[in-house]
C-alpha cells in the first residue's frame, strides 16, 4: 500500500490496508494533535502541506497495533486523499468534486483553492479561542483551512449535506456492492452503542434503530449531519457556533414526520452556517452529544438554510 507519502510507515506497513484507514482500526497517530491546534493565533492564517501533516503524524509512534482496537484518526483521511492522487494521478480535490460533488447535484458545496481563506456570501462568523491559555475570543471566519486537508476541507451548506447522505446511503454515488461494505462496522466507544463503518458513523436513535452520519469541528464552526436507511435525517448543527466554549440553553431538539421520513432538527440562536467535512477533523476534540429523532417528539421548526453557505470543520 503506497501513497505516494514518505515511506516511514513504522509498524503499519504493510498490515495496515484500506478497510483499517476508513476504520479507523490501523493505530495511526493522529496530527492534529501534534501541529499546534490549541494555539489558534498562531495557525490561523499558516498553509499547510498535506505531506507537512503526515510528517507530523509519523513522527510518533504507532498507538496500537493495526486491527487491535478502534481510535478516531484525521491522518486516516489526509492518507486517503494522498492514495487518490496517486491512484489517479489527479488532484484530490478535482476528484472529490468530478466524483461526488457534480455527480450528487450539491450546487453550493466546494473545496477551497489554494491560499483561499474566505466563505462565498451569505454566511455568518465563526469565533474561537485564540488559545487555550489566554482564553481571547477572536473572530475565525476567515482562516486558512489547510490543515483539514482531505479530513475537512470543503465548504456547503445543510440542505447539501442531506442530498449527499440520502444519496451515500441510497447507494448513489457507490460501485455495487460497496454499500454493504461501508455498513460492517466496528465499536467506536465515543458513546454507547455507536460504531464505524467505513467513513461514516452508525448512532443509535433513542427511539429505536439508527442513522448513518458524520460530525466535525473546525476552529468556530460544528456539523453535524445524517440519514436513516428509511428516510433523511437531518441536523443542520453547529451553525458557526465557537469551538471550546460553554454555551447554555441555545439548543433544544426534536422531529418530525415529514413526507413519511424522520428528520432530526436543531435550533440555536441566528447564525445558520456551519463547517460540514467530508469526513470528521478532530473528533478528539469535540464535545459528543446523544442525537435524538422520534416521530412522536413535538417539532421545532428550523430558521436555517435557505443557500447560506456552509464551512468545512
């Protein structure tokens, strides 16, 4: 198995396969934690190169053997990224858009280009720590997203991240056959009964059965997002909402029947854009929640959307 990467691979190579990297299951450090993240200022506006990530990662050592145990990994992602590029001899970020984004319809999702550091109008702002130590508030809008790499570099919005779900699990953008593989999981002990498949997320539903989803974090900005096999399943969360900071009594839950599909709705205060990934950057670091959607709970109707844009995160 070749990226392309440097070959320092430590115990990974070769047992560690593509099942293992879209598991999570191959023990691979994660870089996140190790290029600087709890000091925002600092990395607010610095590019990073995928190969410059990856470094950072392999400078450590392996955290388990591969195939032992179930550890949430943006390396994972940044690997698979590199892997595109070298199987296709293309950019990542031309691929994602030929063979996901065109293909699904998402008309307001996009991977940023080089050195971009903005959001296309609307959207609303993102806020941070500047560090973990000072504890300054400072605005993150505008930030060079880099170092999500193929973690978490796209920008949408929440409709198009419904339209992408519904379609992953319909099977729409997969070879035959894929599907059921994406849908063997492994136990992710981030809350109970929550497990891993390959690249998505099954969460239990408090009354009964589950979704397929995934969630991200950014410096400013959450998302989190879903869908049933019967039905879309939406949480259009973290509506540039500040990472690390207590905020209390601005989300209440509930769903509703719509056209016989369940769908999970979150309100919070004005500020409708969040930072969706095409996969997860820094689960570590987020705060899990239990995510509910019962047709029976009273609704809560959504002031959201409506083509705001979404960040990446």
């Amino acid at each position: 198995m070749s990226s392309g990467a440097p070959a320092r691979w430590g115990p990974h190579q070769p047992e560690s396969g593509g099942r293992q990297l879209l598991q999570h299951t191959n023990g691979l450090p994660n870089y996140t934690e190790h290029i600087g993240l709890e000091d925002f200022a600092r990395i607010q506006h610095k590019f990073f190169h995928p190969h410059d990530l990856l470094t950072a990662a392999l400078a450590h050592p392996a955290e388990f053997a591969p195939g032992a145990k179930w550890k949430y990994s943006n390396t994972n992602y940044l690997l698979a990224g590199m892997l595109i590029e070298k199987v296709t001899e293309r950019p990542v970020q031309e691929q994602i858009t030929e063979r996901v984004i065109r293909k699904a319809g998402l008309r307001h999702t996009s991977w940023p280009q080089p050195g971009d550091r903005t959001v296309p109008e609307p959207h609303a702002r993102g806020y941070a720590r500047s560090s973990l130590e000072n504890g300054k508030v400072v605005d993150a809008t505008r930030m060079a997203p880099s170092w999500g790499g193929a973690a978490g570099q796209l920008i949408s919005t929440p409709s198009d991240l419904a339209t992408f779900a519904r379609l992953l699990l319909d099977g729409k953008l997969l070879a035959p056959g894929q599907p059921a593989e994406m849908r063997k999981t492994v136990d992710a002990p981030i809350m109970p009964g929550w497990r891993y498949g390959l690249g998505v997320l099954r969460i239990p539903l408090s009354c009964g059965g589950a979704y397929w989803g995934h969630g991200d974090d950014i410096d400013g900005y959450e998302t989190r997002g879903g869908a049933t096999d019967d039905g879309p399943l939406r949480r259009p969360g973290g509506h540039r909402t500040p990472r690390n900071l207590q905020r209390r009594g601005e989300e209440r839950e509930g769903s509703h029947v719509r056209d016989g599909h369940r769908v999970l709705q979150l309100i919070r205060p004005r500020g409708h854009l969040v930072r969706p990934a095409m996969a997860g950057t820094q689960y570590g670091h987020r705060r899990a929640s239990a995510f509910r959607a019962c047709p029976e709970r009273p609704s809560h109707p959504i002031r959201s959307g409506r083509g705001g844009r979404a960040r990446r995160g």
